[in-house]
C-alpha cells in the first residue's frame, strides 16, 4: 500500500487531521469481481486494500440492458486516492434495486500502480470519455448520468464540459464537488505560497489533487465563461461542514439553471462530512432523487453528529 511522506502529512495535518483522501490499491479500470455491500466507507476501504478487483455491488454488468423507465445507464465516478469499490460500494446497490444499469470505473491510476485519481484531471477525464462510449456501444442506451464524488465530479464534469461528453451524458451529479476547490482550512493557500508547494503536493498526492486547490490554474480554466454547458442537468451535493472544501459554497455551481443542494438546508442534524458522504443516507437519496425525479421523494434525515466517521476513515486509509 501506497504510503505518504510523513513530512509532508505533518506539515498540512497541522491545521486539520483530516485532509487527505483514503489510500487504496489502483485496480482495474472497470473492475468485476463480486464483492459485498458495505455500510459505511471504512469498511470498503479496508475491504478494498486487500481485494484489488471489487466492484461495486449491482455494477459493471456489460449484459444489462436499460428499461423504459431508467434508460440512462449511471456511471460512477470515484474520488481521490480511492477506487470504484471504496467510494461506491454503498450507492452502487441502491441504484441497480431502482432500476439502472450501474457502472463504475478506476481512474488516473499512479506511476507505480498503487493508487488511483492520482493523474492529471484532463487524463482522467479522457479515460472517462472512452469507457463511456464502450458503455453506450455494449448497452445501445442514447445517454448515460454520471455522478462523481469529490475529484469524481471535477473528472466528470471537465469530460462533459470540454471534451464533449455533454453529447453522451443527460445528468451530471456531484456530491461534495470541488467545483471551485477548497483551501482546506487555510493549508492550500499556505503551500501555494511556497515556491514549489504545489510541485510538492502533485509529486506526494498527485497532480489531480493539486489541480483541486482553490485558485488553481486548472480550475480557472475549466469554470472558464460557465461552469455549466447547455444541454445537461446539473446538480451538486455540498455539506457546510466539509473538512476539505472550505469555504463549502465553492462546491456549488453558480451558472443558472443549476441545482445546488446543501445537506443542512433540507436535514439541519444531518452533519456529514467529506470523507463519509457516499454512504450517508440522505445524501445518497437526494443523488438518487436528482437521476430519476419522477420518483423522487424526501430523505429520511438521518441525524449525523459533527465529525462522525472522519476518524475511522482516516484509521482505514493508513
């Protein structure tokens, strides 16, 4: 397993104890072995570490064939650091029981093999774009949905936006989008202010990570004129207690005719965090509610106590 300098960790772990995404295996890029449903995310990611195959249950079944009622095949997107199973292996279930065809990919996997989001978003991006279209050549389905969590989304939506992907894809749902990046407590500005801080963190966590700090190149020219594109419903899943992007208003989109939802306006006791977002209960019904709306209905809202789960994760991950 892939293991951060401990120099730089406590560097940044200074302002806050959790920054950093799950550490996992890089696997393969549509996985297919059979594993189980999980019940929260350190679970998966420490079933993950030692089964490289995992795929979400319910996905990556290339013989599904799309119904009248869910055409669109869903495709997952997972974060950084992170696999198809570890991030997914709680949404995946629930969305083949209502109907869809379920996908979900590893991405941008690391020089040396053990780690995926780790590449450059653009690369990331364009690995999306070519199993999207194998997917929609294996299916026959017109169009997929995608959802993608933390560099999920950026990967997703930099794909929709500007290599075409808005000719294959009807939604794109982010849940804890870095759709404008985060400071991270104030720790990104800090290393962007370091000559070669931003090298530092790209060579140590990535270049997908590093892309992700608020201000940065990448971001200002992907949000370039819009940071929507006609022709594809937007939604984005944000929680005012994130520990990565802060402020949290810089996951929301700001193009009209988005839709923003933050968890704590529709559940104010629903206070879940960044690392445990994909297997929390009321995120994941209003994600399922914005790719099938004509069955929507309200969350149970689930209270989450301030800071649950970020530990365990963090524990799971290293």
């Amino acid at each position: 397993m892939r293991r951060p300098r401990w120099s730089l960790i406590a560097l940044l772990v200074a302002a806050t104890p959790a920054l950093f995404a799950p550490v996992a295996h890089a696997s393969p890029l549509m996985p297919i072995a059979a594993a189980p449903t999980q019940p929260d995310h350190a679970d998966a990611i420490r079933y993950a570490a030692t089964n490289r195959d995992a795929a979400p249950p319910g996905s990556n079944d290339m013989s599904c064939t799309p119904t009248a009622a869910q055409p669109n095949p869903v495709v997952l997107v997972h974060g950084t650091d992170s696999t198809a199973y570890s991030d997914w292996a709680g949404f995946s279930p629930i969305l083949r029981a209502a109907g869809f065809c379920v996908f979900a990919i590893n991405y941008g996997t690391s020089p040396d093999g053990t780690s995926n989001g780790y590449g450059a978003i653009e690369d990331s991006a364009a690995q999306l774009k070519s199993i999207t279209r194998s997917i929609l050549d294996e299916t026959g389905a017109a169009a997929v949905d995608v959802v993608g969590y933390s560099q999920g989304a950026a990967v997703a939506r930099y794909f929709v936006n500007r290599l075409g992907g808005n000719r294959m894809v009807d939604r794109w749902v982010g849940i804890a989008s870095p759709t404008y990046g985060g400071t991270m407590y104030g720790v990104a500005p800090l290393v962007q202010a370091v000559p070669g801080g931003t090298g530092l963190v790209a060579g140590e966590f990535g270049t997908g990570l590093a892309q992700l700090m608020a201000g940065s190149d990448f971001l200002e020219r992907l949000n370039a004129g819009g940071d929507t594109v006609p022709g594809v419903e937007y939604t984005s899943i944000a929680t005012k207690v994130d520990e990565v992007i802060q402020p949290y208003t810089n996951a929301l989109l700001r193009d009209p005719g988005a839709h923003n939802i933050v968890v704590q306006d529709v559940c104010p006791r629903t206070e879940v965090a960044h690392f445990t977002f994909t297997y929390d209960p009321t995120a994941l019904r209003l994600a399922l509610n914005a790719l099938d709306p004509a069955n929507a209905r309200p969350p149970n809202c689930v209270p989450v106590p301030l800071g649950a789960g970020i530990l365990d994760v963090v524990l799971a991950s290293n």
